[in-house]
C-alpha cells in the first residue's frame, strides 16, 4: 500500500489535535463582577507631636524627614496650646464629624449634604483663590472616611493610610501654568517642557499608584505597568542621588492623578485596582 | 513520494508535536544563559550599578511581558508589559523624540517606517505569545 495518504493523514492528524488545543480559550471569567459601593477616600493621618522637644512626626515621617522637605516649625504659642492635650482626634465618616480630645468625645457636627453646601458658601464667600466647584467637592467628601489624630508623644507617628478613589484633577493651562482641582499652584512648566507635550499631541495623562504599582496612561492607552520594589528603591534613590528619605508610609497608600494639558476634556475614571 | 518531501513532512511534524508539547505546557519561558558584561571606571553605567555597593546589577528580559532589574537578589524595578502597551510604549517614544528633534532643529522630521513598526510588532508579539525566553545581563562594575 502507498504510504503517502498514511503521512497526509498523520499530518492531518496533528495539525487537527494542535489546532483544536490552540483553540482551546482558557476559562473565562464570566461571573459577574458584584456591583460594589462607591469606594470611599480613605484618609487616616496620625500625628505625634512631643512639646519637650519642639518636634512632631506626621504619617510615619519622622521629624528629621520632614525637616528636609521643609515642613514648618511651629510657633511657641502653638506648642503651649498642644502641650495641654494629650490628644485631638477628628473623624468624618458617613454624615457626621466627630471631635474627640484626650480620647472622651467633645462634640459632633452634621457633615450630610445640605451641611457641606453651607461650608462650599463659605468657603467660596471668604477664599480669594475662586469658588469651589461643588461637583468635584462632592466626589471627594461625598463617600469620604478621613481620620486625622493628633497624639503628644516622642514616637513615631503611624504610617499614613491614604487609599483615594477619586483622581486629583491637575489641569496645565495654555500658558503653562498648573492647578490642582481648580486651584493654582504658582507653579508653572517652562516652555520647552510645554512645547515639547503639545508638539508630541499628549493631551492627558492618568497616573496611578497603587502600593508600588504604578499603571499610567498617555491619551488614554496604556503603558507598560511598573512596579517599585520598598527594597530596590534606596538602590534608585542612591543611583540618581535624589535623597528621597524614607519612604516606607507610601507605600501602603493608593491615589491617583489625571492631568490635562490646555482645554482638553478632565480625565475620568478610578485607580482603584 | 520523493525523498524531499517526505523528510520536509517528518520535519514539520516533529516541529508541531514538540510545539504542541510545549504548549501543552503552557508555553513555559525558556531560560537563556546569562550575558556577562563588564563595566569599566567613568561609563555612566558604573555610577548606578556601584551605588549600593553591590557592584552587580542584572537585568532580565522575560519575553512574556516582564523585564526585571535585580540587584543582588533585591528587586529594584520590573516592568510587566504587553505587545499591546509595549506599541504604546514605542508610539510615545517615537513622537516625543519627533517633537524634540523638530524644536532642536526648526524643521519637519519624518516618522520611522511603518512596515518597521510593524516588523517590531510581530517580533514582540512572536515572543510573547508563540515561544517565550528569558534573557539575562549582568552588569558587573570594574574596580
């Protein structure tokens, strides 16, 4: 018998099996994604504080850190003020602020809607920096759970807890200028970093860091995902001599930024993984 | 059957049963031996690799989407990409030096050419999807 249709066939016979293992999709993820709650801005900042020495330590950075980025030094007045608590602890959570000194509650204040409106009146009645956009406002307060406390003690002050579901706006404006959610900064690019964005057509950017994950986005497509390793980092701090301290208390944080360059739409969406 | 053409037909099944086995499992990276290179005294690289006093740095390209900078054993940076962002990646870099030759130079510069982009694209798309290697450099700083 010819053995030339055994060969075709035994070809066949392969190409069929790979094929059909090729074709073979691994399993989808189809169930639904259960519809979550709006996640909130989780801002917890705890703060030690020890009027002996005149020094306070704020989210894990010690007093030495904050030295170098130029943290102010407080007047005397203050640390007498400060030297009679033992501690001062506010929380806004759901629709109520609560203030606590030296742990026994002092009093509660109504934080709902109509309550943050009149603070927006205010706000936009006596600041000269322009009026509050109350939509933006809203996203950051609406589902927001900050606690901030203030603790008289010669230990390090707790590692910050920021975990912020709505991006921060920071629009660059035609003249180079740069503000955050509305704000300016004073801040400007120099005109060759701004010449060189619009000549290259970027018109936003969308930066997240999530732990040391950092997922950017130039025009809304995708860049490789970096990941910055606690460990490795004092090897890049070292290598390019940016004396960047210690960093450890952001690296249990997530938020995120979207920038705009000139009149372009704001960026939306979360970083929220 | 001519000689030819059958050995030309052996050979192609012996290729499609072994890709087969080694989709079966699971398109594993295939590891590449490591690179050497030496660094000498006053390269812009020996500043970085000798900062932390390691006088190592080594740098994996895994081409199923990951490259990795270690330094002795600590991770320092990984980038996880795909062929998707990788073009991304490449679009970005080609317009930024685009735009920062045409403000150097006052003139018009043409784009690359699309079939090498295009060339670029499968080779990524290639190692990443179809047979996947792990390549290795060790950069190692001279005294």
């Amino acid at each position: 018998m010819n053995k030339t249709p055994t060969f075709i066939k035994l070809l066949l016979a392969v190409i069929l099996v790979l094929g059909m293992l090729m074709v073979q999709q691994p399993p989808m993820a189809t169930a639904e994604i259960a519809k979550q709650e709006i996640p909130a801005n989780l801002v917890h900042i705890d703060v030690t504080y020890d009027p002996g020495t005149k020094s306070y330590s704020i989210g894990g950075f010690s007093a030495e850190d904050l030295r170098q980025v130029g943290a102010p030094q407080f007047q005397d007045e203050i640390w007498q003020v400060l030297s009679m608590l033992d501690g001062v602890t506010l929380k806004i959570q759901g629709d109520v602020i609560d203030i606590f000194t030296n742990d026994q509650p002092l009093f509660s204040v109504a934080w709902d809607g109509a309550s943050r409106e009149i603070l927006y009146s205010l706000l936009n009645a006596y600041i000269e920096l322009g009026d509050v956009d109350m939509e933006r406002a809203e996203a950051w307060l609406d589902k927001a759970d900050i606690v901030i406390s203030l603790r008289q003690s010669k230990e390090l002050s707790e590692p910050l807890q920021i975990s912020l579901a709505t991006l921060l706006q920071v629009q660059v404006k035609d003249n180079g200028e740069l503000s955050v959610e509305g704000f300016p900064t004073g801040m400007s690019l120099t005109p060759e970093t701004l010449d060189l964005v619009n000549l290259a057509g970027i018109e936003n950017l969308k930066l997240c860091w999530n732990k040391g994950v950092i997922d950017l986005q130039v025009n809304g497509q995708a860049l490789p995902q970096a990941t910055l390793y606690q460990g490795g980092l004092s090897v890049v701090d070292k290598a390019f001599g940016l004396s960047l301290g210690d960093l450890t208390p952001i690296f249990g944080s997530s938020f995120g930024a979207g920038l705009v360059i000139g009149e372009a739409d704001p960026v939306t969406g979360e970083c929220l993984p | 059957m001519p000689r030819f053409w059958r050995v030309l037909l052996i050979s192609l099944i012996i290729v499609l049963v072994l890709y087969g086995i080694y989709f079966a499992l699971g398109r594993p990276v295939i590891p590449l031996p490591t690179i050497p290179y030496k660094v000498s005294p006053g390269q812009p690289l020996h500043s970085i690799i000798t900062s932390d006093g390691a006088d190592e740095l080594k740098l994996t390209l895994n081409t199923s989407g990951e490259i990795e900078i270690t330094s002795e054993d600590q991770s320092v940076v990984a980038l996880n990409y795909t062929p998707e962002t990788f073009d991304n990646t490449l679009d970005l870099g080609e317009r930024l030096l685009i735009a920062q030759k045409s403000l150097q130079s006052n003139e018009d510069v043409p784009e690359s050419s699309p079939f090498l982009r295009k060339l670029i694209d499968w080779v990524i798309a290639y190692y990443y999807h179809v047979i996947r290697f792990r390549l290795s450099v060790l950069l190692t700083a001279l005294p």
